[in-house]
C-alpha cells in the first residue's frame, strides 16, 4: 500500500447548474445550488484513499464552518488530518463552480486560507518522511511547495506535480519533481508549446525534462493521457463514458495513479500501469456530479473493470 501525502488546497465548491457556461456580459439563472466539498488537493487526497493509499492530508483551513466541514468529510474517508492547521487571518478557500448541461465546467478559485501557508513545511517534514510520494498543485504558496519537495527529494521520496491552476511557476520547483501532471492548457502555459497530439506532447515534455522533470503525463481529456519519458511516449486511451460533470476528473486521476505507482521501481512500463488505471478512476467520476463526491472507491473500479 502506497503511503500519499498531499499537500495542497482545501475549498468548499459553491455548485451552480446551468444550462451553458456563461459568456462576457451575460446574466443566466442558475438551476441548482450546492455546497460540495472540494480543493484540488482535498479532491486528490480522497481520490488515492479511495483507490487504496494510505494518505496524509496538508494543508490550511480558516475558523469557520465550511473548514471543519471539510476536515469532517475526510476523516470519513479515513484520511489522516491531524496536520491541517488553522488560519488566523483568513476564512476557508473556496470555489465558484459553473457546470453546463454538456458535463462542461468553469471555476473560479478563491485562494483564502490556502495561500495563508508560511512555516508550516518545516513541521510537516515527520509526515514527508513517513510517506511515499508527496503531491502538490498550485493552489496553495509556490515557496511552500520547493521547500516540501526538495525535503522529499533529498529524502528519496516521489514528488508529483500537478501545475494547476495554469500559471508560471519558478524554475526550482520543477528541479524537484519527478513527475508532472499538467492537462494541455497547462502544459502550454508552461512550454510554449501547443499541445494537440502525441508529437507536440513530446515537444512540451522535452522543456519540462531539460529543467530537470523525469516523466511527464499530459492529460488529453476524453483522449486520454499521454506519458512521455527521454526515450519513450505513448498515449494510454481514455474509456469512453457518458459525462456529465468533469469538475474532478483531473483530481481523480492523479489520485488514482498515485494510488498504484511502483515507487521502488519508477519507470516508464510501470507509470503506463498507473496512468491505466488512473484513467478508470476518472472514467467513473465524470459520469457523476461535485467533486469528492464522484470520486469513487476501489470496490467499485473494480466492479466495473476488473481487479487492477
């Protein structure tokens, strides 16, 4: 059993149901109003308890109900929250979430007590060293993160980096990552490079690898992933579904992948294993609606695609 730590975000998604994503200057009535639990790191932390990991949870929460609604949510999943801390100065993160009847989504982040992370890495290192992989996203402070991984890489651990939401991030940070997860957007946000097949998928890997990254894993929606290595690519298909919300899909998938990757033997042939089945997670969650509550346990990948 693969022990995860995930350092990142935790918000309360505010779920609007529309029949179409908004355009610039329009005013549309929502059909739905929810309050699900979310945060990219929150969402990628229950998605490898789920399928199986061991999993520590880091992060920031503010004095108010939503945080402890969120703690709450992922002690039921068995996850071990007892390194979350609580923000003086700042109210719980959240999200504005705008899902279209298509399964399509836009959001928008509010940061909060997320982005209120300072000193806390140092008192984390115990949970880095207990642990087998670290993730982390960018929706929490970028110095917390190179701090946390160059810990975790000094240390032997395998660091993942899933650079979202899309920005530009230093240099240093992607020096201590083994691997990286970003979808096209982000990969070209990052590269230059745009992403539409496995030949441009290869052309923004070779920027990440020349600035230290291992292995690079872009996702391609309901194409499914490409997985690129220095001397390898291959672009492991999408299972076709009928989706009806995508808010976590990402989130799902690299929980899932954590979830089942070889850390003791990290290579290509065994990240394409993972990318498999991270890809079944996902596959499951679209076809549902919110965020940690798509996301689905083990029994149930299992139930439909057979033992992993």
């Amino acid at each position: 059993m693969n022990k995860v730590v995930v350092l990142g975000s935790l918000n309360m998604d505010m779920v609007l149901k529309v029949d179409h994503i908004v355009k610039v200057g329009e005013t549309i009535l929502s059909k739905s109003f929810e309050k699900i639990p979310g945060g990219k790191g929150a969402n990628q932390a229950v998605a490898a308890r789920r399928s199986g990991a061991e999993v520590t949870m880091l992060g920031k929460i503010g004095k108010d109900e939503n945080g402890q609604i969120l703690v709450d949510e992922l002690n039921k999943d068995g996850i071990n929250t007892s390194e979350i801390t609580i923000s003086e100065n700042e109210s719980t993160g959240m999200a504005m979430i705008m899902v279209g009847d298509t399964g399509n989504n836009s959001i928008v982040v509010i940061p909060a007590s997320n982005m209120d992370i300072k000193d806390e890495v140092t008192k984390w290192e115990s949970s880095i060293l207990n642990g087998d992989i670290l993730i982390t996203q960018l929706e929490t402070p970028e110095k917390a993160a190179i701090e946390a991984f160059k810990f975790a890489k000094n240390n032997g651990k395998v660091t993942i980096l899933n650079p979202a939401p899309a920005k530009q991030i230093s240099d240093e940070l992607l020096k201590y990552t083994d691997i990286i997860i970003p979808n096209e957007t982000e990969a070209e946000t990052l590269t230059g490079v745009k992403v539409e097949d496995l030949e441009t998928a290869k052309d923004a890997a070779k920027v990440f690898n020349e600035k230290g990254v291992e292995y690079v894993i872009i996702t391609l929606g309901s194409k499914g992933a490409a997985v690129i290595g220095k001397e390898e690519a291959e672009v492991i298909p999408a299972f076709k579904v009928n989706a009806i919300d995508t808010t976590a899909a990402g989130d799902s998938f690299i929980g899932g992948l954590s979830s089942k990757l070889d850390c003791k033997n990290l290579n290509l042939e065994n990240i394409k294993k993972a990318v498999l089945f991270g890809n079944r997670v996902s596959s499951i969650s679209v076809t549902r609606k919110g965020a940690q509550p798509s996301i689905p346990y083990l029994k149930e990948v299992k139930e439909l695609y057979g033992e992993v």
